[in-house]
C-alpha cells in the first residue's frame, strides 16, 4: 500500500499494518503542520519585506484568540494520536489466544528457538501463514532484544525473567531477525530469519526434523530428574500445591497477595522460592537457582502449562 515511499520496509503481519497506520498518521499530520508553518512563514517574510508595499495600517495587537486556537488544534491532533498509539502499544503487548508457542533464548551471541514438539532450530525461526504464534522468551546472559523488522514487532529479552511477544504473519517467505540492543562483540552477528511457511509445508518441516519427543515431555523427564515429583506428584506425601491445572489461574500468596500463574511466575517458583510462598503451605521447595539452565526452565514450564490451566489468563 505504501510501496511508492522510498524506503518502505517490507510489510508482513498485522501487527505490521496496523503500525504502518499510525506512522503514516504521525508523519502525515506532522508533514501538514510543518508546511502551513513554513509557508506562512515564507509569506509573511516575501509580504513584508522591506522594500513590499504590503499596508501595515491595521496592526493586530490581540493575538491570544489565534494564539489558543492554534495550541488547542495541535494539541488535540496529537491528543488523538497519542490514545491511537497507545491502543496500540497495549494491543501489541497483549497477545490474543495463540495457535502455536515457540519458546526463545536470547545467547551471546544467537537465538535458540524451540517449539512445543521439541523441534530446535539456531537463529531460525520457522512458522506458519496466517497464525497467531506466541513467543515466550528468555535470556542467558545479557539483555538483547528480538527484532522482526518486517512484522515491525520488537521486545527486549531480560536476563532473570520471561517476556513474551506474539505476531501473526501474513505473508509466506524469509524475513530478517535482529538483536537490537547491544550485547557484547559479536552483536552485529547476532541475526537470523524467520522462515513463514504455508500450513502444508510447515506441517512436513516439523516432521522432517525427526523429533521423537515433545518440549513437555522432556520437561516432565526433568521434573521426576530433579525430584519435584517427590513432592508435587500425584502420590507424593509431601504437602506441596498440586501442578495440574494452575497454568493461568490465580495463586494466593501467604502475604496476602495475589499472582497470576503465568510463564514468569512459574519460572520465579523454580528460581526463587524463598521470595514467596504460596498460601498454605509450608516454605519447603528447594531453591533450584544454579541447577537449571534457561532453556530446562522453560521445558519445566512446558510441561506444567501442559497439564493444564486457564491458557487464555496467563497473557
Ligand atoms: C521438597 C519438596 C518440593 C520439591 C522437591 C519441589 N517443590 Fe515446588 N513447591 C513445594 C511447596 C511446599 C510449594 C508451596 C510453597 C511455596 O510456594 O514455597 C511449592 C510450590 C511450587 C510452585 C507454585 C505452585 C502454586 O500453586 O502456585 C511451583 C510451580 C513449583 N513448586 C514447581 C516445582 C518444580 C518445577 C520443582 C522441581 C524443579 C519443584 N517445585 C520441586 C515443594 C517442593
Ligand atoms: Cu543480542
């Protein structure tokens, strides 16, 4: 649609569109207000030049009706896209339900990219047409920060938490991925591309990479690996919360509060125990900080998420 800009970068997704939108709004508005102000100036200063024979007669010495008038314009031009942008921002960083989730890890210096069937990929990222996909994604060392230029989505990845970004493609074909924030020497390398292919082909590559078991079902081999079976399992002695069904719903903290047993919360279960306690129950879940890397996390958390829970909450 916007192709004759030159420069325009490639659009595929919805998230594209609707970015395109409010940036060619901004530009638009702010190009308008730019002329009428430089033409006017270019008038005024031709009109009165010194040797014009423009009448100086009738001066205006009150301005102020003009003077709000212009402010309050401008002011409400930009009001208005201001609330459009934020609709937005709120928009992109909430994910609606999605089709598939694609788990991430942000290294010095690549992305790790694993999906729900235990498929791995290194500074790829496969997906299909016309698909809501969720990204769940965690960093090992530093910050970076996951780039799709033509999907125009981009969220940083925060060492110590997960964050998650969705995008639904619109177009088949190879995109560029980026890690924008600086993260050490070999940043500028730090790229790859997202591979967006129509259903029937994505369907064979999932099956061409020869994956006999799933994210959840290595996650569930590193819960009774790490013994939280003993104590969460089904005929566990121990009084300890059971697993099933908690993914998305709320958990009342013995302080009173509340949380949403979301990605992050589960990993801050793993991590870090001793912060909080869930009501109840008594502070005995060892802390696992150290014994696991990013990527055993989230195949512990696939493997929760997979016995089950209020999917649509946990966003
Ligand atoms: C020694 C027993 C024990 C072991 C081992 C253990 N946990 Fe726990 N876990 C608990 C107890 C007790 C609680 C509730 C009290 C608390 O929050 O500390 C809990 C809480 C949790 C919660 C929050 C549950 C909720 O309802 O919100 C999660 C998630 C969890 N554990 C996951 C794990 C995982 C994953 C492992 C293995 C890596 C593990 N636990 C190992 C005892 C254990
Ligand atoms: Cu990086």
């Amino acid at each position: 649609m916007y192709h004759w800009i030159p420069f325009w970068p490639e659009t595929a997704a919805v998230n594209a569109v609707v970015v395109n939108n409010l940036y060619i709004a901004e530009l638009g508005l702010g190009a308008l207000i730019m002329l009428t102000v430089v033409l006017m100036m270019l008038t005024f200063c031709i009109r009165y030049r010194k040797s014009g024979t423009a009448s100086r007669a009738n001066l205006t010495t009150d301005t102020w009706r003009f003077e709000i008038l212009w402010t309050v314009a401008t002011l409400a031009a930009f009001l208005v896209l201001f609330v459009w942008g934020a609709q937005i921002y709120i928009w992109l960083f909430k994910p609606p339900p999605a089709d598939e989730e694609v788990y991430v890890v942000g290294k010095q210096w690549m992305w790790k990219v694993e999906h729900a069937g235990g498929q791995r990929e290194i500074d790829a990222l496969h997906v299909p047409v016309n698909k809501t996909i969720r990204l769940v994604m965690a960093s090992e060392d530093v910050i970076h920060s996951f780039f799709v230029p033509a999907f125009r989505i981009k969220h940083d990845v925060v060492p110590g938490t997960l964050e998650t970004v969705w995008f639904k493609a619109t177009k088949t074909g190879v995109f560029k991925l980026e890690c924008t924030q600086y993260c050490g020497l070999q940043h500028a390398t730090m790229q790859g591309e997202v591979d967006v292919m129509t259903a029937p082909d994505y369907a064979h590559w999932l099956v061409d990479q020869g994956v006999s078991e799933s994210l959840a079902g290595q996650g569930g081999a590193l819960f009774r690996a790490h013994g939280c079976s003993g104590c969460h399992g089904e005929n566990s002695t121990v009084h300890a919360p059971s697993l099933t069904g908690l993914y998305g719903t709320l958990v009342h903290l013995q302080d009173g509060s509340v949380r949403v047993a979301d990605d992050a919360y589960l990993r801050d279960c793993i991590l870090n125990p001793r912060s909080f306690t869930v009501a109840g129950y008594p502070p005995i879940m060892p802390d696992f900080s150290g014994q696991l890397s990013e990527e055993d996390l989230l195949k512990l958390i696939a493997y929760i998420k997979s016995l089950g829970g209020m999917q649509e909450h946990a966003r």
